[in-house]
C-alpha cells in the first residue's frame, strides 16, 4: 500500500568506482561528491534550488576543508539555503546519511533531501600527532589516516581484517578458505556480467578527469577483474594473519568514488512529475554485542524486517556489502536468503569499497535494480561492531 507521504527515491547516481591511486586519484572527495550529486538531481527533474538539506556520509575528513559535504553541495548544483552535514559512521557513513535524511522527510521538516557518500581514499593525508605541542629530540613517525582512522579498529587497535579473522562466524556456516575464495571469483563474475550487460548504465556518472597533457572520461569501475577464478584466488598468501583464511582477494578494494540520492514525499514527486525509482521503507541500526563483524548486516535487516512487517523470503534483491567475503557468507547463511539474490551484480570484492560512500552506491544499485512489485534490502557491518539496513520496494 503508497501514501502521498512514502519518502521516494526519485534520482539516484553514482562514480565510477576506482582503484587507489587510480584513475579518479587526482580528484578530492568532494568533487566526487558534487558530480554524484549532479547527476542524482539531474535524473529527480528538480532544481538544486528545491533542495531543503544534505548529508554526506565521508570518513577520512581530514584535509577536506571545512564542512565537506556543504561544498560538494554547492560544487554539485545545490542551492545555497541548503543545510549540509557530513556522517561519520565508518563503513555505515552512507547509508546513515541516508537514514537521516529519511527521517528529515518523514518528520515533515523537509520536502527534498540530497543524501548520500564520498570518499578519496588515495587522498587520505598523513598526520603528525604531537607536532602542534613541540617536539623534543628523536625520531618521530607519521600516522596514516587511511589506515588508523578508516580501517583499524578503535576498541583492540588491530585492522579491520585482523578482526575479522579472529572473530570467526556462526556456528555451522563454512568460512573456509575455498567458501572465501569462491564468493570472491563469484563478484567479480557477476560484476562484470553486469557490466557488459549495461545493468550499471542507468546509474553510472562518467567523470571527465584532467591529465597533463589532455583529458579523459572513466565511465566504468577500475576494480573488476574478469578474469579472477578461484584458482587464481587460492595461490593468495593470507592478508592478515599467517594462518587466516582472508587475503587481498577476498577483501574489499580500497577505493576512490561517491554515489548520491534526491529523497522527497510521493506527493511532492507526483506533483513534479519526477520519476520515483523506489519506496523507502524500515531501517535497521544494531550494534554489538561486541566489536566483531560478521552478523551485523543480517542483524540489522533483521530489525528492518521486523519493523516493516516483512520477512526475509519477500526480499527478492538484497544488497550486502562486501568488506570481507567472510561478512556476506555469515550473513546470508543468518538471513537464509538465496545465495543468488544476494548481490547478484557483484560487490565490493570486484568494484571496491569508498568507506564513507559505500552504503550510498547499495541503495542507489538497488533503486535502479528493483522491478515493480519486488522489495529489497542493503546492510552493511561497521567498525566497532555496528550494522545498518534500510528497505525498498517498487
């Protein structure tokens, strides 16, 4: 059943997706913002003057400049009235932005919200803690925001994978080695099936990027790799503990790109006559019992679920990110979904994984991928043992 006050996607848009140090690494975080947030209002019809607020999530801020998300607001067509703030929820940060502005909508304080992430990982900085307060003889090392504010946990000061693999999973789910490897060669399979079959085409935002000498478009994501099998995986050495069972090919890619929402109430769309792509539907948002990964995203579309009154067999698309190839197993062995509806163009194995703008590209995949009559799900884990879930329908 619609009401005139369902919250609807009516555009949604994304970067390619590239490598670090790839082919968007000269651009910061917020032009890829902008230009995410471009194309989203280009598809909605509406005129970034309509636009009441924004959230962006973005994790690695440091160097940005002041208020990220504000400038990539204006840089990206948004009218100046705008409020604008960025969402730091680690891996969660785009997806919660979206959240938030969900709820903006549903409160009635606004009638059109931008929401969404970005992330450039290549221009990460590196920090020199200490140097403000003087700096005695000796020594002193440089610290990677990437590294330390991005992807090690907080609570045991180890890497994201390193607790992963300690974690475990699930009594009775395979996270084996071979399991691992498999779901990863399956990734990048699907995503570049997906490619080829243009199933990307209506949410991809080329972006022109200046070299020295001339100019270029990157219209596809750099991180796929057709030719990925799982005996190609198996040759691997572990990436995190000598022993473990995650490397680099069953990990998410480090990555640079953005992707982008305009939300607004069904009656405010049908009155413009923008296209809605999809209903926003329940949230999840879980955390704990402790910091491990693993059962966060099925937990949170669980609490969605529960919410919304759905039930995981109605879920005929469900999105779950990719960090770790070990996260999405234990999650769709929780959830007892399909193993092939679960990103079944792929996932952050294949087309990597900008922290803060990671939520965002699910739910914007998702917009474009539901047919009429079908309900979907994106969940995500986050550092410090955290998930989030949002559900859609067309």
């Amino acid at each position: 059943m619609t009401t005139s006050a369902d919250v609807v996607v009516i555009g949604a848009a994304r970067t390619p997706f590239a490598r670090l140090n790839g082919a968007l690494a000269t651009l910061p975080a917020t032009a890829l913002g902008a230009h995410a947030i471009a194309a989203a209002l280009a598809q909605s019809g509406l005129d970034g003057e309509e636009v009441d607020a924004v959230y962006l999530g973005q994790v690695l801020q440091a160097g940005t400049g002041q208020n990220p998300a504000r400038q990539a607001a204006l840089q990206g067509g948004v009218g100046r009235r705008a409020h604008a703030a960025a969402v730091n929820k680690v891996c969660l940060s785009g997806l919660a932005a979206i959240v938030d502005g969900t709820r903006l909508l549903r409160s009635g304080e606004a009638q059109v919200v931008v929401a969404g992430g970005m992330e450039s990982m290549t221009q990460a900085p590196h920090l020199l803690p200490g140097v403000r307060g003087g700096w005695a003889y000796g020594d002193r090392t440089a610290v990677d925001h990437l590294a330390h504010d991005g992807l090690t946990d907080a609570t045991d000061g180890i890497s994201m994978g390193e607790l992963t693999e300690r974690g475990g999973g699930p009594p009775g789910v395979d996270l084996s080695r071979s399991a691992q490897d498999a779901w990863a060669a399956r990734s990048h399979q699907r995503a570049a099936a997906a490619t080829a079959a243009g199933r990307f085409a209506a949410e991809m935002a080329p972006v022109r990027v200046r070299r020295r000498k001339d100019e270029v478009e990157v219209a596809t994501d750099e991180g796929i790799r057709p030719e990925t099998t799982v005996a190609a995986l198996s040759r691997l050495r572990p990436a995190f503990t000598p022993d473990g069972a995650i490397t680099a090919g069953s990990a998410s890619q480090l990555t640079d790109g953005a992707a982008a929402v305009v939300l607004t109430t069904r009656e405010r769309a049908d009155a413009a006559g923008a296209p809605i792509l999809a209903t926003v539907g329940a949230c999840g948002q879980v955390a704990g019992p402790d910091n491990s990964l693993h059962h966060q995203p099925a937990a949170a579309i669980d609490q969605a679920l529960g919410r919304a009154g759905w039930s995981a067999a109605d879920l005929a698309h469900v999105e779950i990110n990719e960090a770790f190839a070990a996260v999405v197993l234990a999650s769709v062995a929780e959830l007892g979904v399909a193993a092939d509806r679960v990103n079944p163009d792929g996932g952050a194995i294949a087309l990597g994984h900008p922290i803060g703008a990671s939520g965002a590209r699910l739910v914007v995949h998702l917009a474009h991928a539901l047919q009429p009559g079908q309900r979907g799900a994106v969940g995500l884990c986050g550092g410090g043992g955290q998930g989030e879930a949002l559900l859609l329908s067309r």
